[in-house]
C-alpha cells in the first residue's frame, strides 16, 4: 500500500510565523504573523524589495533559521518542533534549495557535487552516481561529469545546482533569486530548466524573485510588505504584479 494515501493534499502549511531581528537597540519584525498553505505540485513566487523577508521566509521554510512563533509543516512534520539535527536530516531528504550564487563545492567533481546529498544519507554509491548522471543529462550537461565548478559558466553552475537540489527527488524545492546572477538569456535557459524539471517531477517550487518574466508563469504570486503576505491568483492581476516587480527590483 502506498505511504502517499494518508499525505495531506498540500506541501506546506504555515500558521502564526513570526520572525524578529535586533539591530542594536533596534528590534525589528521582518514577518508577522504569516498564515500560507500550498498546495502539491505548485508554483509559488514571492516578490518584494530588498531586506522585506522574501530570504527569511524561505530560511524559515527549509528549517535553517527559527522563527519567533508560529508552525511549518511539510506534509506531515512540523519542522518547528524539531531539533536543529533533526532539521538538517529533513532538509536534506524533503527539501531541495537553489541559490542564486550556486554554492557548489570546488574542491568536488561537477558529479561529486551532485551525488553528496545521496551519500550523506548513506544512498548506494552507483545509484547515487546513476541518478545524477541521468540528471547531468536532463539539463544538457552530461559531458561534464568530471569538470570542477571554476571550469564551467554561471549558467552551467546553476544548472549543475538544480541538478542536486532535484536528485534526493524532494518534496518540496526552494529558490532564492535562482537567476539573479545570470545574464537575461542564461536566466531565461535556467528558469525554463527549473520549470521544467520540477513540472515532470511534479514537486513544489517555491521562488523568491525580482524578475518580472517569472511572473506569469507563477500558479501564484505572493507579495511581502511590511511583515505581510499578500498572495492573488496569478491569472487575475499578472499586470499589476509585473509592475510591481519592476518596481521593486
């Protein structure tokens, strides 16, 4: 019997989250009080300036931080409730994180790099190697398996970074500013990529962004302000969500 029939139909469900900075004698709340489900297989984008908490939110999600108050829950486990080592063992199965300045090792393989997540939970070596060599296929870089990171472009590194954020197959994917440090038509390549293989996947992708073309693509599309989430339906207000992407960027 298949462990997914009792799963909640949503990925995420986050209730009361509250996250404070102190800045000297200053506190301040970057989220207050953030409510948000969403559900299997959606595309959610979070716009908002600069220093507004689009970061946090996600530090938030993928358990790397601790919030003040509140819940999140992925699928069944609240990662709230967990100790940091607990959290990191569930990051590192249920939560795939693209960054937007890559992170790759440079002292591992372009293969290496790939497989480490499946050889820090204790996956099979060729599996793991299996894996990611059909993933280093899919995004048009298999003959790259044994180049090192400083070899290769920001467009391939990112794409060398989707590649292991997609290989423990997670339930849940994270993007911060994917391609905000890739010129306008590599960015267009790997978003299309990231799309892509997070659709046949069918995962979740949650992306924080300044760009404007992501936009439309977006199931939907939530804007931070001032603590706030406000979140429409994509397909009623593109235009104005566009707008205030370039706004904010």
């Amino acid at each position: 019997m298949s462990s997914d029939i009792h799963r909640p139909p949503y990925t995420l469900q986050i209730s009361g989250l509250q996250k404070t900075y102190t800045e000297g004698t200053r506190t301040r709340q970057i989220l207050d009080g953030i409510d948000l489900t969403i559900e299997d297989g959606e595309f959610f984008v979070i716009l908002g300036k600069s220093g507004s908490g689009k970061s946090t939110l996600l530090n938030l999600i993928s358990g790397i931080d601790d919030p003040e108050a509140g819940h999140v829950i992925i699928h069944e486990t609240d990662i709230t409730r967990l100790s940091e080592y607990e959290r990191t063992r569930f990051r590192r199965d249920q939560i795939g994180i693209v960054f937007q300045f890559f992170n790759l090792i440079p002292t591992l393989t372009v293969l290496e790099n790939i497989t480490l997540p499946l050889e820090l939970r204790g996956d099979d070596r060729r599996e793991a190697e299996r894996r990611a060599i059909a993933l280093l296929e899919r995004v048009g870089l298999g003959h790259r398996a044994a180049s090192f990171p400083d070899k290769l472009s920001g467009g391939e590194q990112q794409r060398i970074a989707i590649a292991r954020a997609l290989v423990t197959e997670p339930a849940l994917v994270l993007a911060d500013e994917p391609t905000g440090n890739l010129d306008e038509d590599t960015g267009k390549l790997v978003l299309t990529l990231l799309l892509e293989l997070t659709r046949d996947a069918e995962r979740t992708l949650i992306m924080a962004t300044h760009n404007p073309e992501i936009v439309p693509l977006a199931d939907r599309v939530c804007r931070i302000h001032e603590g706030k989430l406000v979140v429409t339906k994509q397909a009623e207000s593109t235009a104005d969500y566009v707008e205030l992407a370039v706004q904010e960027a």
